[in-house]
C-alpha cells in the first residue's frame, strides 16, 4: 500500500553518537509521521514508467506494475531495503542476513529476487540505470541492496515478467527500479532506534540531509550510518541447540528432533575414546553428550554496520536541455561467526584418504606411548595412527571462526536531456560503479606448520621439540591435537593463520536514447505513435586474489583460486507505442545485443493495453528474455566443496553389465579391489572425501526465457478508490545456468562408450591410485536446466472516510501454481511449488487510518503452510510438514507540530516464533534451526524514531 507522508524523508551521518537517537526520541516521546492519502493522488500525465523508455502514464503499461512509496518502508520500519521487499508477496530475498551467514564470501549480503528466480535473474536498477553487483565475484552476481540508502528512495517499482527488450541482458523475471529523491530543500534529521522484545538485536540509524533550490535546479547532500547487532544462533530458545532428525524407532525414516552434535570435540577424539583416554560418550542431552553444540558458536543473523554519503546536482541549462549528476558511496561491514574449525589430524594433516600415511606408532610416539589414551589404543590391537577410525578435534584455543567483511561501493551516474523539439528528447546516461570487497577470517589453521609440528623429539630438558632444525629456526612449536591441553599459547601463535580475499567488480555503462511522439496516427480517433531508440554500451569486469594460504589450500578453510575477467556488450533496441483503437493500445520492443563473451543475441516483446470501458482495463505480454552469463558464471576461479557425491563405480563388480561397468573396470585400482573384494565397495570415509573446486567456465551459453503475463484491471466508476487486479505469469527458461552437479559429471563421464572414455573426465576427475577412490570432482558453470514457474498476482487497494478520518485498505497476493527445474541431461524433474521457500499462497493485508495529526498503520504477512520436500521419503509426514506462519506489525505516527514528526512501531506484534527445521530438512539454514528468508527470526521487535525538518 502507499501512505503519503507530509514531510520527506532523509539521512545522517555515522559521526552522530548512538545517544543523540535516544535523546532525540525522548524529546519528541511519543510516534510520528503524520501520513495522508496514498501517493498515486500525486498523478503526473507523462513520465518515464519501469519497463519502456517511452514515457507515458503508469495505467498504459502492459505489464504489472507495482509501485511501492517511501511511506509504505516507514509503515514497517524498515532499515533496510532488502527485508522490505523481501515481505512482497511476489518478491523473496535471495541472501539475507540469514541465508549468507554462513558462507565466508558472502557473509553479510542482501539480495533480492523474483519469482525465485535468483538475484541473477533480476535486474535491479537505480533510477532506471543499472546498479553495480555487490558480490563476490567468484560466489556470484547480485545487486547489494545494503549499499542502497533507505532514506534517500522516493519510490519501488516492480515490475514483473521479461523485460530483457527494454533493459537487455538479467531482466527474465522482471525488474526492481529504485527511484531515489532527487529535489530537496532545507534540512531533514533522522533518527531511529529499534530492540527485538528479548532486549537484543538493537539497531541505530541517524540520518542528515541538506538540499537547496537555485534558479533553475537544485543541489543535495546526505549522510547517514546504521549499525544492527544481529543475532547468535544461542540467544533464542528454538535455536539455541543444534538439532538433527533421527530415527528412533528404526523403521527407516527420520521420526524425532534430537541434539546428536559434532565428534570434533574440544580436547579431541581418538577413536572411540577422548583425549584423556576415557571413552568418548555422546547423548541426545546437550548436558551430558561428550559431542559438541554447533549453535554455542554460529551467527543466526550477521551484524552489519553501514556508512553512506550521497550527492546530487540538477539544473537547467537552457529553455531545452537538462543535466543531471548524483555520486554515492557506501561501506558495510559485517562479522558472520562460526563454530571453531574441526580438524580431522589423518585426512586434513597426513591425507590419509588421498593415499598419505601419518607414520606414527602408538607404541613409539611421545603423544601415545605410556599414555592412557595410547594404552587403551594399544589393548584394542591399534598399532597406527594410519589404523585409527577418526582423530578429531575442535580447534577452541584457535577461538571462533569469523568471516569479517567489508564491500565498499561507489557510484556516479549522469544525465543529459536534450529537446530535439516539441516531439522528441534525446536522452544520454552514463553510470560507472565499482564495489570493492576485502575479507578476513580468522581461527584457521596451518596444515603444513602443523605436519612440522607434530613431527617432535626430546629436547634433552625434559621436553620436546620439532625435529626439523630449519622449522625450529622459523619457531616451530610442537603440539598435540590427541591431547585435552595439547595446544599451548605458543603453539596457537605458530600454526594461527589469519586469511581472507580481496575483489572488486566493476561496471561502466552508457546509454544514447532518442524516444517520443510520431506525427502518425491510426485513426482520428486515437493518439500518435510514441517511439524509442537507442544505443547501449556496457562493460562489466571483476577479479579475485585469495591469500596464498587458502589458494594454495594449506589451511583448513576451504581452498579458492583467483578470478579475473571482463566482457562488453553492445545494444541496439527500439519501442514502438501503437493506439491501434481508442481503446486498443499495442506495445512492441525488440533489442540486439553483441556480447564479447556468447556473440549476437536478440529478443523482443509483445503487448497489449486496452481500456475496455471505465471500469475494466485488460493489460498482457509475451515476450522474450536472455541472461547472458555474468563474469562470476565465466571466470569465477573456483571455490572448494566438499559436498556429497554419488560415485557411479561404487558397488559394480565383475559381472556388472554396461558401459559405467566396463568404465570403471578399466581403472587399475578398482579393478584390483573388485578382484579382491568382489566388488568396488566405497567406505564411509572414501564417501565423503570427495572433494573439487566449483568455477565459471567460458563454454557457457546464455539463458533464453519465454514469458507471458495476463491481466484483468478493475476501477468500477461507481465506487470511487476502488481498484483491484488479476494477473497471470507463465515464465519458461531454456539453458538455465548453474554449476554442473558434480555427480552428474561422473555420470555423463561414465555413460560413454568405452572407446570414447577419459578416466580423468577432461580433467575434471582425479581418483586415488591406490584405491580408486575419487578425490577430486571438479564441476563449472553450465547450461545445465530448464526452469518453469506459473502463478497468478492479486492486488486491491480501497480508501474510504470513516468518522472524521480516512481508512485505506490494501490487499497483495501470489498464488503459486508451478515451480520446475529439469535437468537438461538427466531429465529429471524437481517440483518446488509447495516447498519452504516454494508457498502456493503468500499475502499482505494492510490498513492505514489517519485521523487529524495521528495515524495508525497494520500489516498482516501470511505465509502458507509447506513441505520440506514434496517427494519426502526420508523423514516423517509430521518433521516434513511445515506449517502456515501469520505475522501482524503495527505503527503509531503522530505529527507533533508543522516541523517534527515521531513514530514508535512494533513487528511481529505476537512474537510468532518459526517452525523448526532441523539440520536434515532441505531448507533449513545454518545457524538457525529454521529459514530466515521464509520466516521471522526476532520475535517481536520494538522501534522508534523521529524526523524534525527546518
């Protein structure tokens, strides 16, 4: 809904104190923001309208357009854009404070996406121009909308459906243009201070704007910082323990939420003992287990602190041409923790899964012989270190894990308006943007120090040391990770070692645009042609240098190599406004794209906007969309995974039939074990350690996209500020882009007649020659799916005198009826309609009551009841249902005099706590028992703040 406020908003500057908000809410005490009518009273006959460069009213677009005021973000108090938008029924944050937490790149980040489509597929822009990505280029590609000031935006657009004709490449879903104020005058403070109900998660905003008229323009400047203390996964009851599904009842399926927790233990594991020799004992009471609490540690939501500044210059040159220029820079850091970091001493020192030995005797080694863990080894047959089941160890004296990130992103953008005469403008736009990121962790380990480390001998006082003389001149340090107070002081700062990265992607872009009226018309009784054309350059360049440690991958943390890469594009594109009949519009638009990376592109949409009478307005596209791939799809460096594969080797044996048998037979170590053995049979460990590095790769293609959307508008002319609307969404995307699953690499490796077979799969596989094992699966971006989503959007809005005052109704729906993805060469099918993040059914429902200087505003967010996974066959109905989740915020605004305005608001009014998914459920996100994109995981949160102008 849209609330017009009577004063604008605005921003401060990070210098401020934190008590300046606080006195400054004390003096104005109670709540604020004298709100009136909804802003599409403010109507403009011709403007430019997201998704044509053609201006014209908002009601001639042929495809939905909603559009969100500055007022409906201060509705819900929101500091940041990204948790607004994330609310809209047909929008869902992509990363989140929630999401991103746990992964060290992109820690931090707030993207946003339609359709679920991902941030890749939609196309956020600042003031009708593209925005800078925020990320990591070699995690992804995404617009971080913690760089886009709260305060200095006027107004969202949204504007659903392929708009790849009007902005080119990553507009499949449909586009998100942020108009940002541009004409201040006077000076606006801001502050607002915020607390979750459990007397945490505090956040601060200040905010100071300063603009001036001259003749003929118009100048401003804002700054402003905020800062959100976030959450630990420990300080909420739902997720303060860490919970696994498990199966109590042995009848295959998970039935019960229990704590089981890690085995890498604080003062180590050594087999089926601890590091002081008694038996290591885990239960499902995090009381009592030996096993350790991942959630003592993990960030749930990461804290962020933002800085920002913001500038902007308009001014009339003449009676025919404009110019325009705005500059901002932002700076957020982030601090997302960790669990300290595991460490197994045989397979992450020794590699002892890829064909290593460790050399160690219980018998003769100083951490075992006469020990008591050493002689219980010994008394159970263990000669070898090589020969015990696991060596674990929580790295605690390290301290915590933590991916400290700081994005840094600036941005200039200009504009030039030119009347070419009463008809025609030209229009020329430039934007360049870069977003530097650096990152520090800390808690790691070095892998290859250590090996040193553990290689000891007597130094004649009684004690020990390293055997290697060179590594005791560098300080080497022996220590005993088998051992409760193994590691000392000394050693920590030995084999410590702090990592991180440093990147920047940039991008540059200009548009030359020549749009408006053709002295042309169908028929008398309709208006000209309208038209747009024009020319589009941009260039888009990004780079990557991890520290040597983790490049090198000598650390524990996941091993990343470096990125670095560039590609242009040139576009030519056209619009065409045709009023074919007095109540018959028709829209066409087509766009030819050069890219330096995938060559020539094209697409083009269709559409229709007709007036049928006063009341009933029909609007619908189709059209065609592309995403070319971006430079994290082409040159992204790789980054280490460990996740599960499926080895199509494992259980062949000598008689298997096929070409995968045959494949597989014909590499000496699996067949020497088959020979052995009687088949290829994989243990647990060699299960799980099959390790690789996922990257871009310039083979991939673009994405194309068929889309279609169908509306029904309804403004009856009997009921004044009535309007309601339907509309229908089919989007169909051919060669979705995405890293190629690694178990379909062997699969497709394997398939292959054994004639044409490549044991190494193109360098992509590498196996134990010892045991066949595969050690390293290596997968890159490819065009790898085919992605379907169909659904229906429903918004109505209705404003009414009741009393002395004015209510005014709003309503926002999306009703999901399909979500597919199949893969292109499996051909298997994953329906997702239904799924956490994948609800049939998502509304708003909100009411604004303005009454002399006082206004009351409610929102209800409804989220359907889901699955965890629709084809479940691994949990129980009861853990694999996911139930319905209604949230209800609330703001009091009262205008205290003609300059000072205060609010105080609440959200989540009935502290609805999430549902608990557990470490087994598909959608479930690190550190939080639950998903924060889907659900609230505050509680209820308190705000309150006040503007005063002068």
């Amino acid at each position: 809904m849209v609330i017009q406020a009577q004063h604008p908003s605005a921003s401060l500057n990070s210098l401020f104190k934190r008590s300046l908000i606080t006195a400054g809410i004390l003096v104005a005490s109670t709540a604020v923001a004298a709100e009136t009518k909804p802003a599409e009273e403010a109507k403009i006959e011709k403007i430019a309208v997201t998704g044509s460069h053609i201006p014209k009213g908002n009601f001639d677009s042929p495809s939905p357009i909603k559009v969100m005021a500055s007022e409906d973000i201060q509705g819900v108090g929101a500091v940041n854009i990204g948790d607004f938008l994330g609310k809209i029924p047909a929008v869902v944050g992509d990363s989140t404070s929630a999401s991103s937490n746990i992964s060290e790149q992109s820690s931090g980040l707030n993207t946003i996406a339609l359709r679920n489509l991902g941030s890749s597929r939609t196309l956020v822009l600042v003031d009708g121009i593209r925005y800078v990505s925020g990320m990591s280029v070699g995690a992804g590609y995404g617009v971080d909308l913690n760089t886009i000031p709260t305060s200095l935006i006027d107004r969202v657009e949204i504007l659903t459906g392929g708009q790849s004709a009007a902005y080119g490449s990553d507009a499949v879903a449909g586009v998100i243009n942020i108009i940002l104020k541009k004409d201040f005058e006077g000076v606006l403070f801001k502050a607002r201070a915020g607390q979750s109900g459990e007397a945490d998660r505090k956040t601060h905003d200040l905010e100071l704007t300063f603009g001036q008229n001259f003749k003929g323009g118009n100048s401003w400047f804002s700054v402003g910082y905020s800062d959100d203390e976030g959450l630990m996964a420990k300080d909420r009851d739902y997720s303060r323990v860490h919970k696994d599904a498990v199966d109590t009842n042995k009848d295959g399926l998970l039935d019960t939420p229990q704590f089981v927790g890690s085995s890498h233990i604080f003062g180590a594991r050594v087999g089926k003992y601890k590091g002081d020799g008694s038996l290591y004992t885990p239960t499902n009471d995090v009381n009592t287990s030996d096993a350790f609490n991942f959630h003592d540690y993990r960030s749930m939501l990461t804290p962020l602190n933002r800085m920002f500044a913001a500038a902007g210059l308009g001014m009339d040159l003449n009676a025919e041409s404009r110019v325009r220029f705005s500059a901002n820079y932002a700076r957020v850091d982030s601090r997302a923790r960790f669990e300290p970091i595991p460490l197994d001493t045989r397979n992450d020192i020794f590699l002892l899964s890829r064909g290593g030995s460790t050399g160690i005797s219980i018998a003769n080694h100083p951490w075992f012989a006469g020990t008591k863990l050493g002689n219980a080894l010994l008394a159970d047959g263990i000669k070898s270190l090589d020969n015990v089941s696991v060596t674990f160890r929580r790295l605690g004296e390290f301290g915590d894990r933590g991916a400290e990130n700081t994005r840094s992103t600036f941005r200039v953008a200009a504009d030039y308006e030119y009347d070419l005469n009463d008809a025609m403008t030209l229009n020329l736009t430039s934007t360049y943007g870069v977003t530097d990121q650096n990152q520090v962790n800390h808690g790691d380990i070095n892998l290859a120090r250590a090996r040193q480390a553990l290689d000891v001998q007597s130094n004649g006082s009684g004690g020990f040391q390293c055997a290697d003389p060179l590594a005791r001149i560098s300080g080497c340090v022996p220590f005993n990770p088998f051992k409760i107070d193994g590691i000392s002081a000394e050693a920590v700062k030995y084999l410590a070692a702090t990592t991180g990265l440093t990147g920047s992607v940039e991008q540059f872009d200009i548009n030359a645009i020549v749009a408006g009226d053709l002295d042309f018309a169908i028929s008398s009784d309709v208006n000209n042609l309208a038209f747009a054309t024009g020319l589009e350059y941009r260039e888009e360049k990004g780079k990557e240098t991890p520290d040597p440690l983790r490049e090198a991958g000598i650390v524990r943390g996941n091993k990343i190599t470096r990125t670095a890469g560039q590609f242009d594009v040139v576009d030519v594109f056209g619009e065409l406004h045709v009023p074919l009949l007095e109540q018959l519009n028709l829209d066409v638009a087509v766009r030819f794209g050069d890219y330096s990376s995938v060559g020539k592109t094209s697409n083009w949409t269709v559409g229709i906007d007709a007036p049928l009478n006063e009341s009933w307005r029909l609007r619908g596209a189709v059209a065609t969309a592309v995403r070319a791939p971006n430079v994290s799809d082409l040159f992204a460096g790789g980054t280490a995974t460990s996740a599960f594969v499926t080895d199509p080797c494992n259980g062949i044996n000598a008689t298997t039939a096929g070409n995968i048998a045959q494949n597989c037979r014909s590499i000496a170590a699996i067949a020497q074990r088959i020979s052995t053995d009687g088949a290829f049979t994989l243990t647990q460990v060699e299960r799980q350690n099959t390790q690789g590095l996922l990257s871009g790769s310039t083979n991939v293609r673009e994405e194309q996209a068929d889309t279609l959307t169908a509306g029904l508008v309804f403004t009856p002319a009997t009921i004044d500020d009535l309007q309601l609307s339907v509309d229908y969404y089919d989007i169909h995307i051919d060669d979705a882009i995405d890293k190629t699953d690694r178990t379909v690499i062997l699969n497709r490796c394997y398939s292959v007649a054994q004639s044409a077979f490549d044991p190494n799969c193109g360098g992509l596989v590498r196996r134990d020659g010892r045991t066949g094992a595969a050690l390293d699966v290596n997968a890159a971006s490819g065009n790898e799916n085919i992605i379907e989503t169909q659904g229906i959007d429903f918004e109505s809005s209705y404003e009414i005198i009741v009393g002395e005052g004015e209510l005014y109704l709003a309503a926002a729906a999306n009703f999901l009826h399909k979500y597919e993805i199949t893969g292109i060469s499996s051909g298997d099918i994953q329906q997702l309609d239904g799924e956490v993040l994948f609800p049939k059914v998502r509304f708003n429902l909100s009411a604004s009551y303005t009454l002399a200087d006082w206004n009351l505003y409610w929102q209800l967010r409804y989220w359907d009841n889901t699955k965890d996974r629709n084809n479940n066959k691994i949990m129980t109905d009861e853990l694999n249902n996911v139930p319905s989740r209604i949230y209800n915020d609330l703001r009091l605004s009262y205008q205290l005099s003609s300059q000072v305005n205060s609010h105080i608001g609440v959200n989540n009014l009935f502290d609805v706590m999430p549902p608990l998914l557990t470490a087994n459920h598909k959608y479930q996100q690190a550190g939080t028992l639950t998903n924060g994109t889907a659900f609230d995981l505050t509680g209820r949160a308190f705000y309150a703040g006040v503007h005063v102008t002068f």
